[in-house]
C-alpha cells in the first residue's frame, strides 16, 4: 500500500510539474534533462558582488535504472522524463582580483583533521587576519575512514593562496583568482616540480630566494641540498628520522615548525623559522635541511624562516588554488556524459560562465519526504547550464554537501544536510569565498533613543580603490564626512545591523564584508512610588513605575523596611504586619538601570516614614514628585 500511495503521488507530483514547466519560459533542457525553477526561496545580494540564491525547482533525467531517491533499493526507480522536486543553492562570484575562492583544511597540529565547514571557516580566519570569509561550499573527497597513514587527507591536491601543502593528486580544479574570464583551470595537464622548492623569506615576510632540494630522507651529492622529515607508519604512528651531515656540509634544523606535513614519503609540505645547526633526531612538527650547496649554506642562519614544498607547472602554474575533485560534468560548454554519476545523491559542484564568474553549487538529496531528490551527472549539468556555465566539475558530495553564507556576523548553513547534523559533516577541505576588507576603526562616538552617530576611521585601504565611505542603516545610506556620519529618527532601544560601502574612481559603489550592529539608548525609567495595601495578616507593597524599556531591576527592586531588605518579585512583596510594628521606618528602594551604554547605574530611593495603625482601612499611597528629576541628576 505504501509503494502504491508513493507511485500515486510521484504522478501527482509529475503531472503538476510537467504543467509547471512547460508554463514556464525559464526551463532548461541540456545532456537529455530538464530543470526548471518554481520559487526563489532566497536571493540574497552579498558584500563584493558575490550572489547566493536558494530555489525550489523540479528536474527530469533521460538515465534510468537507479534508485528515484537516491536511498537504495530497487524498489521505486527513477522514472526517465518524470519531474522530481528540487532543492538548490547557488553560490556566484565574480571573477576579481580582490574577491578570492580559496580552499583550506584544518592542519592543526601537522595532521589533517576532520572539520565542519564552519569550524574551517573560524580556523581560516583566525590564521589569516583582515580576511574575512563570505560564503562556502564542502571540497574534495577525502580518507574518511582514516586509513591512510597520515589519514584524512584530502583525495586530490589542496593549495590555497600559493601554499601547496598537498601536490600527490588525480584530478583536480584550479582557481586563478585574477580577473581574467578563464578563472577555473581543469582537465588539463598535471606537471610537478622535479624537486622541492626551498623558499628563503627576509623579516617583513617576503620571498627573497628560492632553490631546488634535490633529495628526500637521503644525503645529498656535492652541491645539493637533502630534505629530512619524518613519516607515519600503517598504525598512523610518527616513525621518527635521523641523519648524518658529511664533512663539508652544514646542517639546518627547524625545531618547532608552523607546520611539518609529511603526506607521503615523496610529498612534504614545511615551513618554519631554523632554529638549530646541530643534528637530531627529527619527530612530528619537525624537518631539517643538509647542504653541500654554497649559496643554499649563505641563504641560511638561525633565526631564518623558510618553506619547503612541490609546486605545479605548466598549466596549473597560474592557479593559486588548487583543489582535488571528482568527474567532469561539462567542459567547453558540452556535458560529459561518460561521467561516473549515474545515481540520484547529494551534489556539490564547481563551474564556470564565460565571463569568468565561479559558480558553486549544492543540491539536497536522499531526502524526498521534504522535496530533496539529489542528482545525477545529467541534472547536475542542466542547472549548470541554466546558470550559463561552460564547465563544472563534481565535488564530493553525500552528507558532505554543504553551502554557508555570511549573514549578520553569523555564518548560516544554506542547504538541509542529508546526514541531519545542522551543522554538517566533518571535511577535509573546503572551499572558501574571501576578501581582505579595507582596515577601518568604526565607533559610535553618540547615542540617543532616537539618533547614533560613528566615527569611522580608514586605517589601511589594503589596495583598494576608495574614494568616498558611506555607512547604511535599513534603506537609508548615508556619506561618511569629515570622518563622521549620524542617523536620526530611530526607534529606542532597537538593534540597527549596519552596513558600509565605498566608492571607486570609476564610480563603483562597493559593500564591504566589515559589518555590525549597533543599539539606540533605552528610555530613562520612572520610579513613581509604593503602594501599600493590607491584606489580612500581611501588607501587600507593590512598587509603580515606568520602564518601556526594560532599563531597570525596579520589577525585582530591593525594598529597606525597618532595617531588613527584602526583594520585590514581579514588583510585588507581602510583609506579615507582625514583623513591623506600628511604624514603618527607614524605607528605601534599591535597584539598577541600564541604558545600553554600557553602564549600570546603582539607584537608592529613600521615602518618608509612615505611620499606620491595625486594620486601617484606608490605602496608603506614596508617589514622590521629585523622582524624574533626581534620576536625571543621577544619570547626567
């Protein structure tokens, strides 16, 4: 019964799509599939042009003899030209010399660690100051079952920004972050240096000689320099290496090295600052180098920083990003229909437009109850195709998928992970959208309940092009000038998220990835007095005032009655009238009030002694007219 109810409504759910697509202009067929757009769920504009949108969609595929749901089992298969419901996020970035697509892995502690892509994007950010990280999407295959012997590597190479800290590779991705239209380099040629290279950095940071290191864990010959590090053992144990430094050779070891990544015993990745020349048994965060080389012996000196790695030549030299991937899903505008990905899954893609924009994207699967089918190579390369790209190429995918942008200071997943976990699966890398923000000092120099005003400050333009700043609240954006812009007509107490753009000499208005939010002031609150009621055995004080906006404690004030203090809850206490006497004395009032300045401002209210006598009926009131003056005179 439940297959017949599920076959039912797979027609249901074809006959109103195929009258959806075919009402619709905007419909794509390319590589024998369909794909068509029913609602955009989000289209959101993100700081340097960059362009997320999430859509609800259906597509259709020409394959047939797979799993409909991308779950396994031969029991519902996909049915060829049948639509099924799509959920899609789309990543777009312009191709730029100021906005980067960058990979990066965890690769603390010289091991490759499985991360979230959030806690990526924290470890980036944190190792890379003034960068700052505005969309993501999951990366490479990797040894998730951690078997290798440095496990959890990723499956293919991984570069990022000119560090190649992974070479060893099948196919792979390059990103040339330049500009130019032909920004993604794949499908071509895979060339390594025959050697490693040895860069020699000065104090400010910069590479000031570079030489070949012409052997691994092997004395070098007259003239060459020899690399030694240690490697893991099967049981993904640090096998630790020593060596021996022939007359005439000087040796170079770094002690504590920033990072020491042995991949394999023919792919190293170190760098670090040489901190002995004394010869030692070599363990993990460690490496050594042994010359025979006179102007290698005259770069080096205690106290030098250096980094040792492959590199790629040839067509891969412009990328300075790198990435591993899986099978081709278009190339030259034409689908690759050999692809490898004839079954329904999660997807995360890589691609290109013509104009050089880099399209990422990720499309939910394994989750039909909630309108998530996944893909195949063919509907993979129709929704590439309907975002005008010319190639893509397959990323890992499964639970893996994952998309995130910068929302509010917050990084929020986009995409409904198949594994359920909200904050998605452990990765090896991923693949990071980043900018360097212009370095600016933004403070908020006044606040009222209805106005702020900031004072921004431009302490490094970090190469951009900025020739006037605004700052935007809402709709309303405004010039920064003279170092200064003010905002008025506000609402008290709310939270105003703010942006800031810059203008270029051509004329460009650019919002920046620096964001904020920033609170109006509160209203003064108003203690207007006590009332006393009696209440059998008990007086019954409730304290009045006016707080709108929640400033104060007056709600859970402390009260002073004939020398004891007691609190008020809800604004309310009962006192037995046993406990007074005939006389109320010493009474005050005790509480705190807050602005949003920062500022907690301790308040005591001391009120006329009252005289009372058993069971009077009248009520005793007490509101003291002088209290709005006196807390101003308090605040000021």
């Amino acid at each position: 019964m439940k297959k017949i109810l599920r076959f039912l409504l797979l027609i249901l759910i074809s006959l109103f799509s195929f009258q959806l697509v075919y009402a619709e202009d905007g419909t794509t067929e390319f590589a024998g599939a369909r794909f068509s757009v029913n609602e955009i769920l989000a289209d959101n504009e993100l700081p340097y042009g960059v362009k997320h949108t999430k859509l609800d969609g259906f597509t259709s595929t020409s394959l047939q003899g797979y799993d409909a749901d991308g779950l396994g089992g031969k029991s519902d298969l996909v049915v060829p030209g049948e639509y099924y419901s799509q959920k899609v996020n789309i990543l777009e970035v312009p191709s730029s010399d100021t906005v980067r697509v960058t990979t990066w892995a965890n690769l603390n502690n010289h091991r490759w660690t499985l991360t979230t892509v959030k806690g990526m994007i924290a470890d980036y950010e944190s190792k890379n100051p003034g960068w700052k990280v505005i969309g993501a999407i999951n990366g490479d295959f990797f040894d998730i079952g951690g078997k290798g012997n440095l496990p959890y590597q990723t499956s293919g190479a991984m570069v990022s920004g000119g560090e190649y800290y992974k070479t060893t590779t099948g196919r792979q991705v390059g990103l040339t972050n330049d500009g130019r239209e032909d920004s993604l380099i794949g499908n071509e040629t895979i060339q390594r240096t025959e050697y490693i290279r040895l860069a020699v950095y000065n104090e400010d940071g910069a590479i000031i000689s570079e030489f070949d290191i012409e052997k691994l864990n092997t004395d070098p010959g007259t003239g060459e320099t020899a690399l030694y590090f240690a490697t893991y053992n099967a049981e993904h144990n640090i096998v630790p290496v020593s060596f021996n430094v022939n007359e005439g050779a000087s040796c170079f070891v770094v002690r504590e090295a920033e990072l020491a990544l042995p991949n394999n015993a023919n792919d190293f990745y170190g760098r670090g600052v040489i901190s002995s020349v004394v010869p030692q048994e070599l363990s993990q965060g460690q490496f050594a180098l042994v010359t025979d080389n006179e102007a290698v012996k005259a770069a080096l000196a205690v106290g030098v920083r250096i980094r040792c790695q492959f590199e790629y030549i040839g067509d891969y030299n412009d990328a300075t990003d790198i990435t591993g991937c899986g099978d081709t899903i278009m190339d030259n505008g034409e689908a690759n229909l050999k692809a490898n990905l004839a079954n329904r899954a999660p997807r995360t893609v890589i691609g290109r437009k013509a104009d050089g924009t880099i399209v990422m994207m990720v499309i939910d699967g394994r989750q039909a109850g909630k309108g998530m089918y996944g893909a195949d190579h063919t509907e993979l390369a129709v929704i590439m195709k309907s975002y005008g790209c010319v190639e893509a190429y397959n990323l890992d995918g499964g639970g893996s998928s994952t998309l995130i942008i910068r929302q509010g200071g917050q990084f929020i997943i986009q995409n409904s992970p198949s594994d359920g976990n909200e904050n998605g699966r452990t990765d090896s890398n991923c693949l990071l959208i980043v900018v360097k923000d212009p370095k600016l000092e933004v403070e908020v120099s006044d606040m009222q309940i209805d106005a702020l005003t900031f004072n921004i400050n431009i302490i490094n333009e970090n190469h951009h092009d900025i020739t006037h700043l605004y700052i935007k609240i809402g709709s309303e954006l405004k010039e920064v000038q003279a170092g200064t812009v003010s905002f008025t007509g506000l609402n008290p107490n709310t939270e105003y998220p703010y942006r800031i753009y810059y203008r270029n000499s051509e004329g460009e208005m650019i919002w920046i990835a620096t964001d904020g939010k920033q609170k109006t002031l509160k209203r003064m609150p108003e203690f207007l007095g006590l009332v006393i009621n009696e209440d059998g055995e008990y007086f019954k004080i409730t304290v009045l005032y006016n707080d709108p906006d929640k400033a104060s404690t007056l709600d859970i004030a402390y009260l002073g009655i004939n020398g004891k203090l007691a609190s008020f809850y809800k604004g309310e206490m009962r006192v037995m009238k046993s406990k007074i006497g005939n006389r109320i004395s010493g009474l005050f009032v005790e509480y705190y009030y807050n602005l949003n300045d920062g500022k907690n401002i301790f308040v005591q209210i001391n009120t006329p002694d009252i005289e009372y006598h058993r069971n009077f009926e009248a009520q005793i009131q007490y509101i003291p007219n002088y209290i709005n003056e006196y807390l101003k005179e308090i605040y000021q």
